[in-house]
C-alpha cells in the first residue's frame, strides 16, 4: 500500500492558480473580518530519518498563513501535505 500510495503523492504536481509556477496563493477577509493572505509553494527542504539518522533532501511544501496580528509557516514533506489536503477535504 504504501507503494501505492507514494506513487499518488508524487504523481500529484501542485497546479498553481495564479503567480508563479509551483506556487499558489489566496488573499481573503476571514470569519471574523481580518485580511488573511495564503501562499503555498513547491520547494526542496532536508530532514534526518528518526531510527536512522541518516540526513535526506526532499520535495516538500511550504505554507505560510499571514494576517494583521499573526503569521504562521510551515514547511511539509509533499506526503505530509497530501494527507492534511485528504483531512480538509474530508472536513468540507
């Protein structure tokens, strides 16, 4: 399954909706009338595999939620990113 599974995430390019190519970005007001700006986009990160110590470069996402009193970024494995999409949508 697993097999499967990766083959999905990485078969599955980022279509951005404006902007550059490999990122998508959403400039809104929110529930409670602050102006939130999203921006996601393709990027390379490295990381250290937790049993085995050994360091490894990866495709990931990086997300950053800004708006007037906060920001959050985040960067994700593309695996990562793609099971909080499933979640989301599961949510909507």
């Amino acid at each position: 399954m697993a097999e499967k599974y990766e083959e999905s995430v990485m078969a599955m390019p980022m279509k951005p909706r404006r902007g550059d190519k490999g990122v998508a970005t959403s400039q809104f007001t929110n529930e409670i009338g602050n102006p939130i700006r999203i921006r996601v986009e393709e990027t390379k990160d490295a990381g250290t595999n937790a049993k085995t110590q050994k360091r490894s470069t990866f495709d990931a996402v990086k997300i950053v939620i800004e708006g007037p009193t906060s920001i959050s970024e985040n960067t994700l494995t593309r695996q990562e990113a793609f099971e909080m999409l499933r979640c989301l949508q599961q949510m909507f």
